[in-house]
C-alpha cells in the first residue's frame, strides 16, 4: 500500500510541474480508490526492448513488465524465455488493481480479453492514455476457471501494438477446475502462436500496403512464445496445453504431423463438459483451445510437430489476383501447410493422471430465455468503399446505433451472417471474420452455410471448430452465418464487438453496444 502511495506521489509532483490542465484529468487516472480492496495488486508497464529472436541482431519489440505489490509470488509469471506475458494467474472471486504504466511513445490501453468487468475497467479506447500516463484497473475476477489473456486497445493501434509484442496472459483458476488435479505446474504450459515478417536486420515489418490492411498482416515466420523454430521438451506424462492464436489475422488449422487426435478439454471460456477428439482444429485470431496431451509411453527423442494444414480461406485474392501480383503479394486463397512447433521426448516418468471422463458441468443458457429467440438480432458483416463494417456501419468512439442497444439482465440471440452479396468488387461475404464480443462470454447454438462459392473454405474448416463450451470469439468462414446466445449481466454500460482480424479492427470493423 505504502509503495502505490508514493508512486502516485511521484506522479502528481512530476506531472504538477508539468501542466495544470493534466491535474484535471490526473487523479480520475491514478488514484486507487480507498474502498476497494485488492487481493492481488500489480504494475503493470508497457516499455520497448531488444529481444534476440533470430541468430543475429536482436528485434526491437514493445513489451509488459510487472511487478507485484501484493499477493501470492505465484500470482506473477513470465513466459519461459519470453518478451510475451507476464502471466497473471487468479482465482475466482479475487479482487485485483492493476497499475497500468504506458511507457510507449504513443498512447495505448489495456484490453482484458474475455473477461466479465464493467465497461470502465475493460480497456474500451476511449480510455486510451498517452505516454508517461498511468491508468488504475480495480476489478473482481468472476469468471470461471480458463484461459483469459490482455493485449493494448487504443484505436487505429492495436494491430501495430500487438503485432510489436505487447500480449499477456490471464490465467483464472477455481474450485471446479481445482479439484480435477489436472496436469499443472511445470505440465500446465501456454503457447502463444504469432507469425512474424523479419526484415534483412531482424526487425519486424508491420507494413501499411493497402492489401494488409484490408486482408489482416500474415507472416512468414511462425513464433511460438515469441520463439522462432519453437521446441517444446515433454515427458512421459500427460500435459495440458493452453493454446492461443495470438497473431493479427491469421487462422491456424492445427493438426499433428502423426496423424494423432486431439483430445480438447477447453475452449475460450474454460473448460467443456466432457473431454471431445478432433482431427484437426480451427482456431481464428484470439480464440483459445487447451489439450490434454499424453506422451506416456513414447520413446525417449520422439518427436511429434504440431502443424497447420494448407486451407482455402476464402479470401478474394484468387478473384483480385491481378490486383495482388500489381500489389507484388503472390498470395492465392490456398494457404500452404507449415511447422508450428516440435514436441520432443526427454524424460521418462511414472504418473498416475488420468483425464477425467467429465470436466465440470456447464451451467448452459437456454434459447428459451432469449427475449428474441424467434427474431433475432442481425449482424451483417459488409464491405463499403474498401472497409469492413458491421451493418454497413464502422466503429465511432461513442456511437450506439438502436439496434446495439440491450437490456440489463437479459438474454439474447445475436444472428451474425457472413454473407455474399454483391457488393463493391463483389467483396462481401468474402473473408474470414473472426467476430469477437467484449464483457461476457457466449455460446455457439447455431452454424449454417449459404452454399455458395465459397463452400470449400467452409468444408476445410467446419470439421475443426470447437463450440463445446463458452466463448468469446467466434470464427465465421466466408458465407457462414452464427446464431450466438448471450446474457448481458451485472454490468451496464458501453461493450465493444469487433472483428479479431485486428488490421479489420483498426479500420473500423468495430461497435459498441450498450446495456442499460
Ligand atoms: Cu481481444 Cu476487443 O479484443
Ligand atoms: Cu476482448
Ligand atoms: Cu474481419
């Protein structure tokens, strides 16, 4: 306590010197109010560094650091070798402050991506500081057990924010998940998947073409927690593996260079009901999948690659594929098949964990209990004079149209179609969205597909999604359509949607809506 008093001070004296009009909006910034009080309390600072990521001259990134000014030692982790995270790891219920210290050159907020907090607390860009500015998170953690993660959402920057190495990751616990004795520890690891265009220094490009920013950055190098040729060593035991698609745009279609299924046990919102096997996953910009992965009883130096398979997206490169050689791209809407990271074998253990045949009981919502179930609310995802928009309409700080606004303690049906029309160029309809809801976590009750042209992107991907359990994200292929359920709950206020391609983002393919 003693320590955030005198670091406020230090603000106020600096700052007082500094300019009278930054004392008006000073306070309403720092000052942690009296009556909350933290279990867990940490600073939190966004500042650039060097990071040696290929042999050669290091790349200069933007990076958190944290300290910890209360709670246990383990609240705060890093990522082995890496300038992602920090981790945060909380159990439910627990109150926490951030002191969210931009020491950036340009202005920037923190987003908690997935969690339940009121609107003042959840990093909306209207709450976006300037560089040398701190801004005070005070909230209770009330989500369940899972996989949360943090990452900067000033407008018009995320992209370029995230892209430059600023993701962390919010790892909540509970009761339920407790008393599973799942793999944890050192058998618990995360792995943030991003891919990186380096230039001849070493130094990422996000580049400004035209192309990238209405397609979404891909790179050609795959980093897994911000390693390039990333290699995971395991034992002869079961691990469970959080994974997050991290990247700015691109979508992964995970699958094992041995063929092996997956054993999924959690998607966005934490863990499923029972465990479920897939061949191969979907998993889109910002959503997450955890694994439960058995290596007992493999050899020791055995080694399985985790891989995306080539797929079509989609996307219109194929029809502008005169526009893209003159944009000198090369791109086709057939992605190739690449290495994401090795497992390798190189110990052997005995253990006695075996996976649970249930995980924990959903407390599912009812379609029944949406006040629109029989008509409800659409969202189309448009294409207008080259910018992605929702309902035609692009992201306005403050604007809420009538039809983004909701009732307090209600349920709904979102219907969110992502369909062809003929639009400028044809365009609509013809990417990949990965549409993403702030404030509350949702379930996936309906997938339908128009049939179009587009049916191969869908058919290559729709084997792979996971809408088990709650989410937060959710993967629209070109001509898809998502019926979502959703219940707006103990927070009134302004939440964002948005599309997770986050140069989509940036451009303006975000809403607010309101809950009152
Ligand atoms: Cu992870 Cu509004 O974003
Ligand atoms: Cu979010
Ligand atoms: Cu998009």
């Amino acid at each position: 306590m003693t320590q955030v008093k005198q670091l406020t001070r230090r603000k106020f004296l600096k700052y007082s010197a500094a300019s009278a009009a930054m004392l008006l909006i000073g306070p309403k910034l720092w000052a942690a109010s009296p009556e909350f009080v933290p279990d867990v309390e940490i600073k939190l600072t966004a500042s650039t560094g060097l990071e040696a990521i290929l042999p050669g001259k290091k790349t200069s990134v933007s990076h958190y650091r944290a300290q910890l000014i209360k709670g246990l030692a383990s609240t705060l982790q890093t990522i082995a070798g890496s300038y992602l995270g920090p981790i945060i790891r909380i159990n439910k219920g627990q109150k926490i402050r951030v002191h969210f210290e931009n020491k950036l050159a340009e202005e920037s907020i923190i987003h908690w991506h997935g969690l339940h907090i009121p609107d003042n607390m959840d990093g909306h860009p209207q709450y976006a500081i300037g560089s040398g500015k701190t801004f005070v998170y005070e909230f209770e953690v009330k989500n369940r057990a899972g996989t949360y993660w943090f990452h900067p959402h000033p407008h018009g920057k995320t992209g370029s924010q995230v892209y430059a190495g600023l993701a962390g990751l919010f790892i909540v616990s509970d009761k339920e998940e407790q008393a599973l004795t799942l793999p944890s520890a050192q058998y618990d690891i995360p792995l943030v998947i991003q891919d990186r265009n380096f230039d001849r220094n070493n130094q990422w490009r996000y580049t400004q073409g035209m192309m990238d920013r209405m397609m979404g950055i891909q790179g050609e190098k795959i980093l897994v927690n911000g390693n390039a040729d990333f290699v995971l060593p395991v034992e002869t035991r079961p691990y469970r593996l959080r994974l997050l698609n991290g990247s700015n745009s691109r979508i992964y279609k995970l699958a094992w260079s041995d063929k092996s299924e997956f054993t999924v046990i959690g998607t966005d919102g934490g863990l499923i009901e029972r465990p479920i096997t897939k061949s191969f996953i979907a998993l889109a910009p910002a959503e997450r999948v955890e694994l439960w992965v058995d290596f007992s009883g493999k050899t020791i130096g055995s080694e399985v690659t985790l891989q995306s398979l080539s797929f079509d997206d989609g996307s219109p490169m194929g029809r502008m594929g005169m526009m893209s050689r003159m944009m000198g791209k090369g791109r086709t809407n057939k992605s190739k098949s690449f290495n994401i990271l090795s497992t390798k074998v190189v110990k052997k253990v005995q253990h006695t964990e075996t996976l649970p045949a249930l995980l924990t009981p959903l407390k599912r919502l009812s379609v029944n209990d949406a006040i629109n179930a029989k008509s409800p609310r659409r969202f189309d995802l448009t294409m207008n004079r080259m910018n992605w928009g929702i309902n035609n309409r692009t992201f306005k700080m403050n604007e809420v149209a009538s039809n983004e606004r909701v009732k307090l303690g209600t349920s709904e049906v979102w219907d969110i179609r992502n369909v062809e029309s003929s639009g400028m160029m044809g365009m609509r309809g013809a990417m990949p969205h990965p549409i993403h809801i702030h404030g509350l976590q949702f379930l996936v009750i309906e997938r339908s597909h128009h049939k179009g042209k587009n049916a191969t992107a869908w058919n290559d991907v729709k084997d792979g999604y996971i809408d088990d359990g709650w989410k937060d994200t959710v993967l629209l292929m070109p001509g898809e359509r998502v019926k979502v359920l959703l219940k707006f709950e103990d927070y009134k206020g302004k939440f964002l949607y948005h599309c997770h391609n986050l140069e989509h983002e940036d451009r303006g393919m975000m809403r607010n809506y309101q809950v009152t």
